[in-house]
C-alpha cells in the first residue's frame, strides 16, 4: 500500500472573474521510506502540490490518500491532527520562536498534544540529540548558527515520529558546506529511521541527494525520474 497517493489532483483559485489552474490532473504514488525532491520554477505547481501533501490544503478536484485515509473527508480539526502527527515540516526560514530555547522549540508540537511536562521533555532530547545538537538544548536561535537552527527545525519535525518529513528549500538560507550537512541529516533520517523525505528544491545539487525527482511545469508533471541503485 501506498503511503501518499494522488488521484488526478486538480486545483484551481479563483480571483473575481480570473481563474488559475495551479494544478491539473496530477497522478502519483510515493511509498514508505522514499527520499523525493519536488521540482519546478516559480509559478510550475510544486508549492501547490505540496501545501495539498501536507494537509495544508484540499484540491478542487480528485482524491490525497494519506496512509489510505481520503483527506478530503476531513476537517479542520482531523487535518490539523494530521498534520501534527503524520508529517513533520522543515521550512527555508527554520520557523523558530526567537524567544524560547532550542528544547523549547522542539517540544511545540507535543506542547499541541497535552503530552506531559516530562515526556515533552525527554522526546524533545533525544530527537537534539539525533540531530547532533545535543549541549545546546538552552540555546536560543539568536545563539545558534544558520545550520543549526535548520537542526532545531528538524528535530522539531522528528519529535512527533511523523513518518513524513516535508521540507521546503530547506538548505535555501545555508551557505553549501552548511547546505551538504543537512542533506547528509535526511539521508541519515531517511535510510536509518525510514521517515519518508519529500523536498521542494530549485537547487539541482540538492535535488541530487535524493532517489525520486519530480518536476512540475504548468501544473502539469513532466518527468518522474527514479535513480538506479548505486
């Protein structure tokens, strides 16, 4: 079974009498443990399509199976629980509260679940810790580096056991050293602790560190490409 499917996804905004077709008759499957990079210029339907993957967003038409569940069918309420469960996001500009400490940070989304006080923080721990950020639990963003704070943001995406990381130009704020650690970190993430790793990128050497690449033009997918096996 698959873990993400699409079923001829379409979405269209409508602004008075302008209508935008952002996506049309979008079809695929992504399976557990996948490491894909989503691809496209401005304007293509990749933000689209991964605001509809990520429950942030239904389409006009067609079905998101997420795990087999139609999110179609849900509300507001079931969509924000899927989101805090089923899918972590890792964002360009690391989305961190600058005022509260890297463990702080990490603990918002079970803070969101009632999770107790010393779960919260044992969980948020040990995801610092598979990030290699543990020592710095105290520290506030304004202490820490640009990949560092990316780091943060992703434990805080692990915290949960999300089987899905969604990440958006996640290395766009990262000079290419810094940029080369944390696409090391989801191939880490993703080979040892199976999470499904979905990426927007523009960056080819990025996309480079995946096995799937998906480019989106005009709404529209226009090539699918799986990588053979080294």
């Amino acid at each position: 079974m698959a873990l993400i499917e699409a079923k001829d996804i379409t979405k269209i905004y409508r602004m008075d009498d302008i209508q935008v077709n952002a996506l049309s008759n979008v079809s695929l499957t992504i399976d557990k443990g996948e490491f894909v990079a989503v691809m496209g210029p401005s304007g293509s339907g990749k933000s689209t399509f991964m605001n509809i993957l990520g429950c942030l967003d239904k389409p006009t038409n067609g079905k998101y199976l997420l795990e087999n569940i139609d999110i179609g069918d849900l509300d507001r309420d079931e969509l924000a629980g899927i989101r805090n469960k089923k899918i972590g996001f890792v964002f360009q500009g690391y989305n961190l509260l600058p005022r509260t400490s890297a463990i702080e940070n990490v603990e918002l989304p079970m803070l969101y679940d009632g999770l107790p006080a010393k779960e919260r923080r044992q969980q948020a721990m040990a995801a610092l810790k598979s990030v290699g950020l543990d020592g710095r639990e105290d520290h506030h963003p304004n202490q820490l580096s640009g990949g560092q704070q990316q780091r943060v943001a992703i434990a805080r995406a692990l915290v949960n056991d999300a089987p899905i990381i969604l990440a958006d130009e996640p290395t766009g704020n990262l000079d290419s050293k810094t940029s080369a650690e944390i696409m090391e970190l989801f191939i880490k993430l993703n080979l040892e602790s199976k999470i499904t790793v979905i990426l927007v990128t523009h960056e080819n050497d990025i996309a480079a560190y995946s096995r799937r690449i998906i480019k989106f033009l005009d709404g529209r997918i226009i090539s699918d490409e799986q990588k053979k096996k080294q």
